[in-house]
C-alpha cells in the first residue's frame, strides 16, 4: 500500500471524529541495544483493539489551550468495527498539584496530550497509546481542502454568545434547518456552538458526531485523491500525534474495510446515566460513575466483537 494510498484511508476513518490523524511520523526512541524500536509494535500484537484519543484544542495559531473536544476512537484491527466515544469537556477529574475541582478538558492545558491520555486511560479504564490534536484553524483549513462537507442541520440555529477568534468579543453564528454545505469556517462553527442548544455541551457533542459522519463521506470521494498532497500538507503542519508511518499502514488498512453500519457511536452524557452534573466550590462539573462508565464501555466492545462474529458465521454458513 502507498502513502498516498495510506493516507486516504486514515483520512476516511479519522474524519469520523472530525478531528484530522495526521501521518507525521512519531520520534522512533532507542532500545537497550541501540537499535530503533517503532512504540507501537507491541500494542498491535498484544490486542486487535487500537484506541487513539482526538482532541481539538480551542486556539487558532497554536496547539496551547484547553482540549474543546473530546473522543476516542477505537478500532478492531480484526474485525473491522469502530467505536467513538465522546467525552464531555466538564467531566471531573483530579489533576496533581491543581486545585480542586478540575475538569478532563484541563488535563492536555496543563500536562499536553501525555496528560490527556493518561487520565482519559485512567477513566475508561482502556489502553489509548496514540493521540492526534488539532486546532480551529488546521480543522478549518483541512475542511476547505476537501472541498467542504454536507449536512443536514436538524433545526434553525441562533447563537450569539459564538466565541470570537479574538476569544474576547463574540460573533453571532446563524444558521438554518436543513441540507448546508459549509465550508471549513462554518463547519468549526457548527461543531463548537452550545449556547444555542437546551442540552449544552451534550448537543454539541452531537452535533461533532454529525460532522464526523459527513466528513467521512466527503473523504472517500474520488476528487479527494487529487487532493492528497495538501491534505498530507495540511496535516504536517496543523495536526500533533505520535501516530508513526507504521501504524498509520496498520489503521488504513482496517479502515479499508470498514463500513458504515460497522461505524458506532457512545457518548457519555446525563442520558446515558454515566455522569451527574453538580456544582463543587461554585464550579461546574459532571461528576462521573467510573464503574459504570467502565462496564458500559466494556459491554459495548463485546457487544461490538461478538455481534461481529455472529454475522460472520452466518455468512460463512
């Protein structure tokens, strides 16, 4: 499989999340005996799940701040499923050294993608070696490098508290019910926006999936191979991810034969039961019920894997 090849592969399966996965080679360290050993030859073997955590960075010009969204992916290099579980930014954790309380979008303003990844393992109590983080802007620009993306808005949106870029004045952002096709601008703008929305943040991480959805089908178009160089171009220079050229080989080819209906979704939110939203010292948090966001998180995998099996057997038979 080439790059090129490569690259459009993760490039359909990494737009689900609406947060690019850059191929920028990840810095190969030094074994014992001195030769170059790639991070994440030992996690393919040791399990056919592979988890990467996405985060998009609320900045423009740089990726400093807080992580404004969040969502792991994860796939079954086997079986060729995908699950995203988004993670509400206010979710409560404890972060060393911090007062408390302090909320997961936080852990990457204060610890980078390490920190990030490390509590986001600690709370879904899953392995996540990679992650990918990309800005406003590098999401924009990549959005207009595809062409744009195609959606169909549920309901009229009015928000007049959208953050400028400035991040100090606001900028109304309106738009209509219906099928939009928006460009980079827009589309960030879709995905950011939760004052317009009775459920806040949980609408938003909705509507991130909406994106993701309709970035993916954008993705696999055959005009986006004739974009390939300033896709490969914007990733170089808008995404950060440990993600090496090998494992990059890895995911695109499980992506290849992943469809639709194998694509899943779980968001931990105050329907699904799995966090209570309270206010502690005048902050608001959603505190979380780890066991069951744990359990919930593993049913679901087997849940996935043995439906999995079941439809293969029966075409088998």
């Amino acid at each position: 499989m080439t790059r090129a090849k490569a690259l459009l592969r993760l490039i359909s399966l990494c737009w689900l999340t609406g947060i690019v996965v850059g191929c920028a080679p990840a810095v190969a360290v030094p074994n014992a005996d001195g030769a170059l050993e790639s991070p994440e030859q030992s996690a393919v073997e040791a399990s056919n799940v592979v988890s990467i955590l996405l985060l998009g960075v609320d900045s423009w010009d740089t990726l400093s701040g807080r992580s404004d969204a969040i969502v792991v992916l994860s796939i079954d290099m086997e079986r060729k499923w995908v699950l995203l579980t988004s993670v509400p930014r206010d979710l409560r954790v404890s972060l060393d050294g911090l007062p408390q309380p302090q909320r997961i979008n936080a852990a990457y303003a204060h610890g980078g993608a390490e920190l990030a990844r490390a509590k986001l393992e600690d709370v879904l109590n899953v392995a996540i070696p990679y992650y990918a983080v990309v800005n406003f802007s590098g999401f924009a620009r990549i959005v207009d490098t595809l062409g744009g993306v195609t959606l169909d808005v549920p309901t009229d949106i009015r928000d007049l508290q959208y953050p400028a870029a400035d991040g100090v004045n606001y900028e109304p952002f309106e738009i209509k019910a219906g099928v939009q096709h928006l460009d980079g601008e827009t589309a960030l703008k879709y995905a950011r926006t939760r004052k317009s929305s009775p459920t806040g943040d949980f609408g938003r991480m909705y509507r991130q999936q909406q994106v993701m959805n309709a970035l993916k089908e954008q993705a696999l178009t055959p005009r986006t191979l004739l974009r390939i160089p300033a896709l490969y171009n914007d990733f170089r220079h808008a995404v950060s991810t440990n993600i090496s050229l090998q494992m990059l080989v890895h995911l695109a080819r499980a992506a290849r034969s992943v469809d639709a209906e194998s694509i899943n979704s779980f968001a931990i939110d105050e329907a699904s039961g799995l966090v209570t939203a309270q206010y502690v010292d005048g902050v608001f948090v959603l505190e979380p019920d780890l066991a069951g966001i744990r359990s919930t998180l593993r049913a679901r995998i087997a849940s996935l894997s043995e439906n999995t099996l079941q439809v293969s057997g029966a075409a088998a038979s």
